[in-house]
C-alpha cells in the first residue's frame, strides 16, 4: 500500500453555509461533525470512520480550497514533505488542530493552481456507524442519497504533464487511464490512483488554473444512482449530466450542482485498478470529444462550468 491513502477530505467554499449544510445533510446524507470558531462546518458520511470528509466555508465565491490526502503515519508525512521539497516544491506545515480533529498538515500548490495538503492523523468520528457490532444501516445511515464516501475530485488546470509526474513520481500515484490531446500524444487528462480504485483524483488540461469540475461521492449499486437521480431532482437540485455509463473507470454516475454550483457526482463503479497494470488510453474522437459515451455520441462539452 502506498504511503498516500486516500483523498480524505475536500475544503469548499460556498455561498450560503446553511443552504450547503441542508443540502449535503439531507440530500447527499452526510452528517454533520462538528462547527470551529472561523464558522467552518465538518461533514462525514454515515460510513466514514474519520471526523470530517468535507470541510465547507462560506464566502463569496464557490470553489475548492483545498484537496486533501490522508497518508499513513507521522513518518511517512515527513518522507513526503522531504520528497516533495526535493522535486521543488515548496510546503507550508500547517498546525494541528488548525482544522477540528486533524493533525499537522503539509500544504503545497501544484503547478495547475490547486491546493493539496497531506494529513497523517484525524480523530475518530463520534458520529456515524459504530465499530463494535454494527448494524449493516440504521435510519442514520440511510438519509437521502445515502452517499458512502467521499472518493475523488476531478480538477482543471495547466501544466498537465508536471502535475501528473508530481503525482506518479513524488506522490507514488500511479496511471490508470488517460485521454489523449487532438495531437494523439500529449495527455489531455490523466486518471491517478493510489489505491485499488480506478482513480483517487483525475486531472483535465485547462487554461485556467484551480479549477474543480466535481466532487465525487460513492455509492454501493446502480440502482442507488438512480436513486441519487430521483433525490437531486426531488430537491429541485439541477442534474447537469446522467444517469450515464462512463466509458473511462466503467463509472455509472449522476452529476448535479449543489447549492453553490459545485458539480457533485455519486457513482459506482466495480472497476479496480493495480499498479501493475497498463493504463487504458482514450483516443480524441471527432467533436474534439476525448472518449465516446455507450450509445457513441461524443462528449460535447469539454470545457463545462467550472468553479
Ligand atoms: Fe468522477
């Protein structure tokens, strides 16, 4: 197992942080974990075994401060700092306790504008399922959606090819699948992996810099996608894309807005991945499209509203 886990939590920035809490406590059916005095709200699935997994502020524009990677232990925080440092980039440690039930944390920026940080320690949940006899649910574990983790983020931004090496080289990531650019060479966006999932982040070659398409939440079947279906338009949420079969990861996924106009997908995928395995490539169809749906029509937006 690699160092890096697991992404573990997502800090966003949202319009209205009661609307978002109501919107990600009864329709996603996160539970709320805890409020610090800068007026941040943490959030876990019922799932979860980690305080938070989503970590909202309220400010005037929505977006991604930062994604966040749990990593194994003390020492192996300190490895990837040096690491890191080694490759150039520089890192800010960030108190424990800066954030509620979290340790000491590595922050550094990528090259594509986004915010990373590393954590090696966040307290045990006090909410959610138990760890002595569990029941498999509970009215709890069952509001809304019912999402059962928080399990990517995909991200655009510039300097695709350094970011995907930062990863691969110094994160110890490793490639599952990519979409080629018009010219069949260059990576127009890379699925990365540090775990037996098809991807733990996924990076799409933009202009702009730090900009976030969706969150992703897991669920257990097909079916409760469709059931996230029924709840975001139940909610009067818009649906932005799905239900739909994704080629690349083998996903069966729904993509709304949260309040905010966050892009949030809920998914599920029996697709793994090995590091030994070659990545799947997806060629540049006509349309400038980078993969083609199941039923052959191309993607026809590939610069979709981003926050
Ligand atoms: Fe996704």
């Amino acid at each position: 197992m690699n160092a890096v886990l697991r992404p573990g939590h997502v800090q966003l920035r949202v319009l209205d942080l009661e609307e978002s809490v109501h919107f990600y406590r009864e329709v996603l059916g996160l539970v709320e974990s805890g409020r610090d005095a800068q007026g941040r709200v943490y959030m876990k699935t019922w799932a979860e075994r980690d305080h938070s997994s989503v970590i909202m502020r309220e400010a005037p524009t929505p977006g991604l401060d930062a994604l966040a990677f749990k990593v194994r232990s003390p020492a192996a925080l300190a490895q990837l700092e040096a690491s890191l440092q080694a490759a150039g980039v520089s890192c800010t440690r960030i108190a424990a306790g800066d954030l509620l039930a979290t340790g000491e944390r590595v922050q550094f920026r990528l090259p594509s504008g986004h915010v990373i940080e590393l954590y090696a320690h966040k307290d045990a949940a006090s909410t959610g399922a138990a760890l002595i006899d569990p029941p498999l649910w509970d009215a709890d574990s069952e509001q809304g959606i019912a999402v059962q983790r928080l399990d990517h983020c995909v991200l655009y931004g510039p300097a695709l090819d350094e970011v995907r090496d930062l990863f691969t080289g110094t994160l110890g990531f490793f490639l599952t699948e990519r979409a080629l650019a018009q010219d069949g060479v260059a990576d127009f966006g890379v699925w990365l992996s540090t775990s037996s999932r098809p991807c733990d982040i996924v990076l799409v070659r933009h202009v702009d810099a730090g900009k976030l398409h969706h969150v992703s939440f897991r669920v257990g079947s097909t079916e409760q996608v469709l059931k996230a279906a029924d709840c975001f338009s139940m909610a009067r949420m818009q649906i932005d894309a799905g239900p739909f079969r994704d080629p690349a990861t083998g996903r069966f996924s729904v993509q709304a807005f949260d309040p905010s106009g966050i892009r949030i997908e809920v998914f599920f995928s029996s697709h793994d991945a090995y590091p030994d395995q070659a990545p799947i490539t997806w060629r540049w169809k006509k349309g400038g499209a980078a993969m083609t749906l199941r039923d052959q029509r191309t993607r026809d937006r590939l610069f979709p509203d981003l926050t």
